[in-house]
C-alpha cells in the first residue's frame, strides 16, 4: 500500500497505445468501481451510471467512429501550449505542443483558422488499443439542489473520477479520460452502440489498461505559494 501524496503525486494521463491482450484482472475493476461507489457527491446523490466496455468488437466500433475537432477546442487548446521544456517549466501550467498534431500547433490554430476536417485519429487508435473502456453517465434532469447548471453535480462526476484514477494508479493500471466521447455527433453513436438512454449524457470516458511504452512525459504543477493565500487573498506566503 502505497501513502496517499505518493499515489496522488505518481497518478498520470497515459494517452499512447496499451496492449490490448494485457486485461484488468476483474478484482482490479471492481476495486476502481468501489472506489467511485465511495466517491462523494452533492447531496450523496451518487449521480453516476458506469457502462463497463470489455468487448472488443464494441470497444473496435467506438474507436472506429470519426472524431473531430472544434475550431473552437483548436483555438483555446493553443492558449495551453508550450513549445519548449523550458517555456512549460516557466509557465507550470498547460501541455507541451507535442502532445498535438503539428496542424493544432500553428498560429494559424492560435487565430482560429484551422477549421473543420481535422480528426484526432489518435484517439481512435488509443481507444481500440484499450482492454477496457468505462463510460461514466449522468441524467442531466437531475441536478443537485439549487445548483446552477449542475454545478455541483458535475464537480460530484469528478470525484467519482479522481477515486478512480487514484484507485488504478495505486494497482498500477494506466488511465487516460477522453472527453472527446461527448461531442453531440460521437455520443450519438456511442449511445447507440451502448443501448444508452437517450436522455442521459456522456461525462467522460476513461481508458484503462497496460501502456505499450510507459508514459515519459514532462509533467508541471503550480507551486504551492501560486496559488495560496495566507488569510488575506493574495497575501502569498511560502508553506
Ligand atoms: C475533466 C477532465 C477532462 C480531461 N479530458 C482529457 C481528454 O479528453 N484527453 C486527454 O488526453 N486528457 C484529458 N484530461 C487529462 C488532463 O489533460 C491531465 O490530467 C492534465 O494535463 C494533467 O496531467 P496528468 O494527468 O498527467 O497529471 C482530462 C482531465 C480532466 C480532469
């Protein structure tokens, strides 16, 4: 068992290809799936369905489905690159650019300029390379309490996301959300292939599995004087 700073410390997106023969042993799932159970929501509401995809003909179909990208995601995705170890170690926020296809790093992407057929074919190929696929749901008709736009209601799905992370990083499973299975065009066909409601949405979905290569990527976190105040908003102090 490892301390918990370190499981939350070690805890990382693995984005590249996994090994599809390698399977999630099923106490190892359930382990991950306890973990949401446990997971706290607004008003205990526990306002989450879990679709479970092992098949691998269905996982093949998800990750055959097209994937666009939003001049919208292009445009605001650039403002979070940086092009150079150094510029990421200096902001201690975003990604590197090579996480992205070289037509998302242009300034012609920063101007919004890049439009319409661009695909993350990436993330198709990730997907079918997974052993299993969570699909986390939501009603949205069901939203906590006098919470605006379900506020709290969605921070409650990201709850049941991070014990699930932490519970595979601490098994040692590699993670991966992939949010692009909300789109209004994928989560059609999604829900489709899943016999989903029509009325529930898809939060996210995550990747589970055993990475091909382990993840080496250059990882940045704010200091803890960036982003904390002692008694007085902005009186930063080091901890
Ligand atoms: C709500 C949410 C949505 C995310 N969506 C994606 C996604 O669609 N694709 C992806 O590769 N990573 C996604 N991530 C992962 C973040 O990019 C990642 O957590 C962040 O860059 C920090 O890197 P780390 O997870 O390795 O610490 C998402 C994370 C959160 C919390």
């Amino acid at each position: 068992m490892q301390d918990i700073l370190s499981v939350i410390q070690e805890r990382q997106s693995a984005r590249g290809l996994y090994d599809p023969k390698h399977r999630v042993a099923r106490q190892d799932l359930r382990k991950i799936l306890e973990a949401a159970r446990w997971a706290p929501t607004a008003h205990n509401m526990q306002n989450f369905e879990i679709v479970i995809v092992d098949d691998t003909t269905v996982i093949e179909a998800i990750g055959n489905l097209t994937y666009p990208l939003s001049t919208t995601f292009i445009r605001e995705n650039y403002q979070q690159l940086s092009f150079s170890e150094e510029e990421l170690l200096r902001k201690k926020v975003g990604l590197p650019a090579s996480h992205f296809p070289p037509a998302l790093t242009t300034p012609a992407a920063a101007r919004g300029e890049v439009t319409g057929e661009q695909e993350n074919s990436f993330v198709g190929r990730a997907i079918k390379s997974s052993p299993v696929l969570l699909i986390v749901l939501y009603d949205p008709a069901r939203r906590a309490p006098a919470s605006e736009g379900d506020f709290l209601g969605i921070i409650s799905l990201g709850c049941a996301m991070e014990n699930m992370w932490l519970m595979a990083a601490s098994l040692g499973i590699a993670f991966h959300v992939v949010s692009a299975l909300s789109g209004d065009e994928v989560e059609k066909e999604v829900k489709g292939l899943l016999d989903i409601p029509v009325a529930l949405k898809i939060a996210f979905a995550c990747r589970l599995g055993y990475p091909v290569t382990p993840p080496a990527q250059l990882r940045v976190r704010r200091d803890l004087e960036d982003f904390t105040s002692h008694n007085h908003f902005g009186n930063r102090e080091k901890m």
